[in-house]
C-alpha cells in the first residue's frame, strides 16, 4: 500500500489514475447497461480524493476524474469534434473540483461520526449541484446524469415518478458515499448503514406514495424507420413506401424521425400533398420533423409539423433547446474555429420560443419534442401539465450509427414517461426506436439501428398526476438547502476554533547596564 502511494506521489500519474477512475460510472449506461455498478462505481474515485495530500490536489482529482467521465460519456464524438472533444471534457471535468474539495472536508483522515453523517447528505447534494450546471443547453444539457443509469429498474422508475431523475442521481451517490465509508473508515460504519438502510426504505416508500399510473384507452401509433439513406429525395421516398405498408392497419397517428423531411413545405407544396396522401390512405394523421430554411421567416429551423388528410393541419413545433456544435456554435465569434477540426454546425439553426400540445383527433393531446430535448425532464413534465397524453421525442443518431449514442439516447424515454406518468414514443430515423408506458416499461421491440421498417405499437394511455410533475424539481432545491446550510454551519464551527490572537510584543526593558547591540552586557 505504501508502494502504491509513492508511486501516485507524482501528480501526473495520480491525474491519470482520477481520470480512469472517474470513467468507471460510464459501464452503467448504454450500451454496456450494467446498471448495478452505479451503485459502487464512484468509490474508487472517492477514495482517491479523500487521500488527497492536500487542498489543491483534492481539487485536481476532482477535475481529473470529472475530464474522465465527461471524455468517456461523450467518446463517441471524438470521430466528429476530434481534439475539441477533449477540450470540452476538460471544461466540463472542472465542475467536479469544488466536489472534490467537498469529499476531502467530508472523509479525509479519521472523519466522526458526525461529519460522515454529514457527508451521506452534502456529497450527494454536491454531485447534483455539478448535475444542474451542466445540464444547461449551452454546456450539453443533461446527457449522462447518473440517475439514468436506472432507467429499467423498475423499483427506481418509480422513484423516478416522486423525484425525477434528480433523486435517483441523489441516492446513487448516497450509497456510493456509504460503501466508501464502509471500505476506508471501519469504526464509522453505523451511518454508512443507515444510509443504506434509508435508501432501501425510501425506495419502498416510494411503492405506497406513488402508485402505478392508471391506465384506460390504447391508442395504436406507428413509427416509420427508414434507415440510413443519402439526400433528402431518396429519404422521403422511403419513408412514403413503408407508411403505405400501414394502410389497414387501424393507427390513430404515424411519426417519422427528426428531419425526415428536408424541404419546407410551404414551399414545397407537392410534397405536402403527398403526405396529405398518406394520411388519407392510412385514416392517420402523421408528424412529420423538417429541418429546412423557412419560407415566412429567416433561418433555418426544425419544427415538428402534424399533417391531416386536408394537408397542413396548422399546427408545428419549433425546437427550442439546440444542440451545442451540432446545431449552433456558442459564442460563434470565439468558438468558430471548431468548424475547422470537426464537424461542427456552419450556420446556426435558430430556436422556437415555446412548446405546443397538438391534438390528433378523438382527443389525443401529443407533445412533440426534438432530438436531445428529450434529455430534459422539464420540458416533458410541462408538456404533461399542459395536458399532453403522449410524448413524442423525434430523433435522428444516424451520425453516430456504430456508437453507444442511439441506445443512451432511447433509454431517456423511459425515465422521462415514468417521471410524468405518460407514454413515450421515441421515435428516430436510424434506429434505436422505444416506446415506453406511462411507468417506463418498454411496450414492443426496440428497432436497431440496422432496422428498415414500420412497426405499430398500441400504447395504453395513463391520467392521473405523479409527485414530480406536481412538486418539479424538489430534490435539486433541497440539495441547494442542504449545502447552503452545510456552509454555514461550517463558517460558524470556523469562528469557534478560531485560536485567539497573539498578544502585542511588548519591547524588553532594558537596564543602564545593557547595550542595545550586545543585551545584557
């Protein structure tokens, strides 16, 4: 063990070894899904930084393994950003640092019981703390929030109901603390235990406070997968051929992926009209997504457009989150160079400035979002409070078809219908394809990415209103309070220890006898 120490004396060795250990976390989401090792993946990171000499380099471990995991998570970029993926995990990795400064006040030494208490409470909030800044638009959204990793574990789909996906990271991070603290610090094991105890009761209270959404009606929705297909001509075509397979088939509504029409159809009347077509053939309307310059208004935009018999129904929406680099470049003036090194966005789309709840005959409300919006558990759970019964995520991973992403970005739907107690259709042009029930169980095959085809699903509806949608994000507020009263707590314990101050040095007094140079003398 000694040896070991030594050797991570140097810090680029002990960087290296935070950043593997940061990585770890990563094996629980798709595509390895090993979701069980959330729960302990944390743990060598953790100790590490509670090893850490000192302040500074607690800090750099904490940067250092949050580069680890934002480099892992996002890995599959590296063919489209190249270096510039490392510099975004590097900015990104930073906003573990002040985490790692918390895991170092928490467990560094021989910590009481007290302080590993506390800790059971702050790092948890902490992490979450990192969780919400990164989730903005502008630094990624919250793509890789640990929490997802549970997203088909059914006792944390429920939890996920009461608390969003919020409480599942929370608690995750709690019970790594606690097997950390039951690894390294043997005489504190009681609140380790505890906590582990409260969690697992936490999750059965969950079973009684919030119960299975109620369900009635089916509504049977049919998604088009058209596969991999160059130009925007020969999409379409396809896409046309498989809906005509649903004519007969008794569907309430037919979803193509994220730009699965690349014109506007204002301007592009026949088009319009021959999907007008299809509509009438199948008795469906269809959504279709169109990411086009538009005709009424300058720049380019995606909107998801619902199409009827008659043509146009009216009514469209218009992405409002975009993807950083994909679609539009932050700070375009200082960042533009990274269209040079990869394949980041040359002109940048513009947003919509709201979400719409469309209705599809017979009374069913949809709420259409785009792309990543789907990561985002606000814009679902105000969809549902605007009335939505479905919600409907269009998507296109075609340009990261061999990577972990298509599978990552499907099993968001999952947490995102069990949060609002509303199915979820995830629908893309390359695969994966999931529908999920309003309590996040999938309902149907998954379509891979090598699938070309139409499938139907018969999705049953769901009323009733879940705990997150009625008190939002509660866990990220209370985690805020938790650390807010943790710094003050601390600030008060810091005045108390305060050693008193120096007395003022008083000259020596000095005889007739002493010489200022020789004293004394």
């Amino acid at each position: 063990m000694k040896t070991f120490g030594h050797w991570l004396a140097s810090p680029w060795r002990r960087s290296t070894v935070a950043a593997l250990a940061g990585a770890l976390p990563v094996l629980a989401f798709p595509e390895p899904s090993l979701w069980w090792c959330a729960y302990v993946a944390l743990v060598p990171w953790i100790l590490l930084v509670r090893s850490a000499p000192t302040w500074k380099r607690a800090a750099y471990d904490g940067w250092s393994g949050g580069f680890g995991f934002m480099l892992a998570m996002h890995h599959w970029l590296l063919p489209n950003l190249h270096v510039f993926t490392f510099v975004i995990a590097a900015l990104l990795g930073a906003l573990w640092a002040p985490w790692g400064l918390l895991v170092r006040r928490c467990l560094a030494g021989t910590p009481s019981r007290v302080r590993i208490a506390g800790a059971l409470l702050v790092l948890p909030s902490g992490w979450l703390a990192v969780e919400l800044v990164r989730s903005w638009q502008g630094l990624g959204g919250p793509w890789g929030v640990l929490g997802s990793t549970q997203w088909q574990v059914e006792p944390a789909l429920r939890l996920a109901s009461v608390g969003g996906v919020w409480l599942l990271s929370f608690l995750v991070v709690a019970v790594n603390v606690a097997v950390a603290v039951l690894v390294a610090v043997r005489a504190s094991r009681v609140p380790a235990v505890a906590c582990l105890v409260a969690t697992a009761a936490v999750t059965s209270a969950a079973w009684v406070w919030s119960p299975p959404p109620d369900t009635d009606d089916r509504v049977r929705i049919a998604v088009v997968q058209p596969g991999v297909v160059t130009g925007g001509n020969p999409r379409f075509e396809r896409e046309e051929q498989l809906t005509r397979r649903l004519v007969g088939q008794d569907v309430d509504l037919i979803v193509w992926g994220e730009s699965s029409v690349g014109f506007d159809l204002s301007r592009r009347p026949d088009l319009a009209e021959r999907i007008a077509a299809l509509s009438r053939e199948t008795g469906a309307e269809i959504l279709v997504n169109v990411d086009a310059r538009r005709s009424d208004k300058p720049g380019i935009y995606k909107s998801s457009i619902l199409v009827g018999p008659d043509g146009l129904t009216g009514d469209r929406y218009d992405k409002m989150r975009l993807v950083p680099f994909g679609e539009y470049i932050p700070a375009r003036s200082l960042l533009g160079w990274a269209t040079s090194v990869g394949e980041a966005a040359g002109e940048d789309r513009r947003k919509g400035s709201e979400q719409v709840v469309m209705n599809v005959g017979d009374g069913l409300r949809i709420g259409p979002m785009v792309c990543f919006e789907t990561a985002f558990p606000d814009m679902t759970r105000h969809l549902t409070e605007d009335g939505a019964d479905v919600l409907i995520g269009q998507s296109a991973t075609s340009t990261f078809q061999q990577s972990w992403a298509p599978e990552q970005h499907a099993s968001l739907a999952a947490l995102r219908a069990a949060e609002t107690g509303r199915p979820m259709v995830h629908a893309t042009l390359t695969g994966v394809t999931a529908v999920y029930s309003a309590s996040g169980q999938r309902i149907g095959p998954w379509l891979g990415t090598d699938a070309v085809t139409a499938q139907v699903y018969d999705v049953p509806l769901a009323h009733g209103t879940t705990p997150y949608v009625q008190y939002g994000d509660w866990t990220v507020k209370a985690s805020l309070l938790i650390l807010v009263a943790w710094a003050a707590a601390e600030g008060v314990r810091s005045l108390r220890v305060r050693p008193p101050a120096p007395a003022p040095s008083v000259p020596r007094a000095r005889t007739v006898r002493e010489s200022p140079a020789r004293p004394g003398r």
